[in-house]
C-alpha cells in the first residue's frame, strides 16, 4: 500500500481585512478545487487563527504534513515561525515561498495593463520588504522580471523593514509630466496594501488576489508546484 500524500496546509501571514481573508480564502479553495485528491487546510503565522501549530496538531491518521508558504518571500516567517511548527511534528516538511517567480511578475505586468499603464509611465514595485536579506534580494528579482517584462526600469520600494521605503521610492521617481505607477506586489488587500495607496503614486495596481475575482491560475499552479517541491 503507497503511503498517504501528505496535507497540504497553506500558511499566509494573515490580516484583519475581511476583503484579504476573503482573497487568501479563495485561493485556498482554488488549490483544494485543482487538487481534490489532496487534504488542504489553511493556517496563518500572524494576525488570524489558526496557527500552523494549531492545525498540525490537529491532523489525525498516518498522512503527514507539508507548509507551503502563501508568502512572496522567505523571510522570518519561513526561516522562523514555519521551521519551528514543522520540528515540532516529525515527518512535517516548508515547501519554499511563492517567489520569486517569472509567472509573478507577467500576473504584475497584466495587472498595470488593465490599470491603464502609459507607454512613459515609470513603475515602482511595492513590496512587502523583509529584515531577512535574502527576502528583499527575492522581491528585487521580481522587479528585475517586471522590468524585463516591461521593457522599461522597474525600482523595488519597501513597506517595511527594508530600504528604500516605497514613498522615498516614488518621490524619487516623480518627474514633471510623467505619472509613477505603482505595481503592488502584495498578497491580497490588508494594511500594506493599503500603505501602498497612499505612496503618493498617481495609479497603483491591486493586490494579485482581488476579492470577487477567481485567484490567477499562476498563483494556484505555483502553491501547488511548491507543495510538490522535493
């Protein structure tokens, strides 16, 4: 007999915003949908419950459990919060973060394409920004993407934690005649998204999960590529 696939627990970092539960929510059903022969939970490392220690302890039978990060980057979180939860439960295994990922940055490209993006348009990339400096090398890689994407310079700006700060970012960037756009390279819609509207940028795009809208195949396809990341 094969031994049980194990239960794919999808860990985001997690808000007070109902519009954010709601688009996380719905991407954890989009995985549950693309993979029914799976067990899915999900579990958030701040803000909301339930903890991942939380629903690995609550896990019955032989199948064990692998933490797959709805996270863009592999900061604290993953070093941290979702190593200490998987130690704690032998046999539970952290797939890797979400980004960086070339499918990230094209959802980004057609995100400011529907916001209206200028042919003269400059673009800053609002992320998260992480103490872990491997996480902020992440997001500049997927600026790096954006801007290949693009075919114009993309600067990295940063909510939190990380230099330059995404208002510093903008007001670099602001020329007379030209509008700075801001690409939103968040999860979902919560506190940093809504910092990020208040940049001082003349448009800035949505989160990549948008409330009442399907979750982008990308972002389903690559929680599930993580899960099976050996």
């Amino acid at each position: 007999m094969s031994s049980p696939s194990p239960v794919l627990v999808a860990t985001a970092h997690g808000t007070s915003s109902p519009a954010g539960r709601s688009a996380v929510g719905g991407l954890v059903a989009a995985v549950a949908a693309r993979r029914p022969d799976l067990t899915v939970r999900a579990s958030f490392v701040d803000v909301q419950p339930p903890e991942p220690a939380a629903v690995l302890a609550s896990l019955s039978g032989p199948a064990p459990a692998r933490l797959v990060p709805l996270l863009l980057s592999a900061g604290y979180h993953v070093f941290v919060d979702l190593t200490r939860a998987a130690e704690a439960v032998p046999g539970t295994t952290v797939a890797p973060a979400l980004g960086p990922d070339d499918r990230l940055a094209e959802l980004l490209r057609r995100r400011l394409v529907a916001a209206g993006l200028r042919g003269d348009d400059v673009v800053v990339l609002a992320a998260a920004g992480s103490s872990q400096p491997s996480a902020v090398e992440d997001c500049r890689a997927v600026a790096a993407a954006l801007s290949r994407a693009l075919g114009r310079p993309v600067t990295a700006g940063f909510l939190s934690a990380s230099e330059p700060k995404l208002a510093d970012a903008v007001a670099a960037q602001k020329v007379s005649g030209q509008r700075v756009v801001v690409a939103t390279y968040l999860l979902a819609p919560g506190f940093f998204a809504d910092l990020a509207a208040r940049s001082g940028a003349d448009v800035v795009t949505p989160p990549l999960l948008v409330p009442g809208e399907p979750p982008p195949d990308e972002l389903v396809d690559i929680v599930v590529e993580r899960y099976l990341t050996p």
